[in-house]
C-alpha cells in the first residue's frame, strides 16, 4: 500500500477537510483494499466523454487519513516528507502560523522539479 500512495497518491493539508490522503485508479481493487484498512471513501468518477476507462478514487479525511499516513510513513520514499507533513499539520490550532507554513512547505515540494 504504502508503494502505491508513493507513486499514486495525494498527500495534503488545508481546506475544509483539514487533512486528506487520496488516491485515483482504473482499477478499484487496491482501492477497496485501502478503503477496508483505513476507511474513507472510494467512489467512480464520472465519464464524462466516454473515450477512457472508468476511473475510481478512494479518500481519507481526518483520523482515517492520520491511521493511514502513520501505517505507511515508514515506508514511503519520494512522498514521505509530505506525508509527515500532513500528519503534524493537524496537531497545530486552525488559523496558526505553524499551519500556514506547512500548507506553503506542501506546495513547494509538489512543485519539485525532478530533472
């Protein structure tokens, strides 16, 4: 699970859910595996062309992305810093500055050009 958080999932911070792990798939089944370890939610996403494939995507909001995070931290490599990020993010007071810079870190480190 955590290889693919690492190469397929979205950590992030801020917002009206607070934290959130996500993850989409043309295949449901290593979602549903997510889904019944750590709860959230898993759903299809609209076709709305008709050209691809269905595609499906679990979440995990709140403690449900906390569990999640602190399972696969220790094996994640290329998105660890940003899962630790998100997993301190929601022990600091709404409107901190503590939040605020690590919602600025996040953004940075998606942006991390790899060439």
């Amino acid at each position: 699970m955590a290889g693919f958080l690492d190469g397929e999932g979205c950590f992030t911070a801020g917002g009206r859910n607070g934290v959130r792990v996500s993850v989409s798939n043309t295949f449901p089944w290593t979602l549903q595996a997510l889904q019944k370890e750590f709860g959230g939610r898993l759903y299809r996403k609209a076709n709305k062309d008709g050209k691809h494939r269905a595609q499906y995507q679990w979440d995990a909001s709140g403690k449900s992305a906390i569990s999640c995070i602190e399972a696969v931290l220790p094996y994640l490599i290329e998105k660890a810093p940003q899962a630790a990020l998100v997993r301190d993010y929601h022990t600091w007071p709404p409107g901190s500055e503590k939040r605020k810079s690590i919602e600025c870190e996040l953004k940075r480190l998606k942006r991390t050009n790899y060439e």
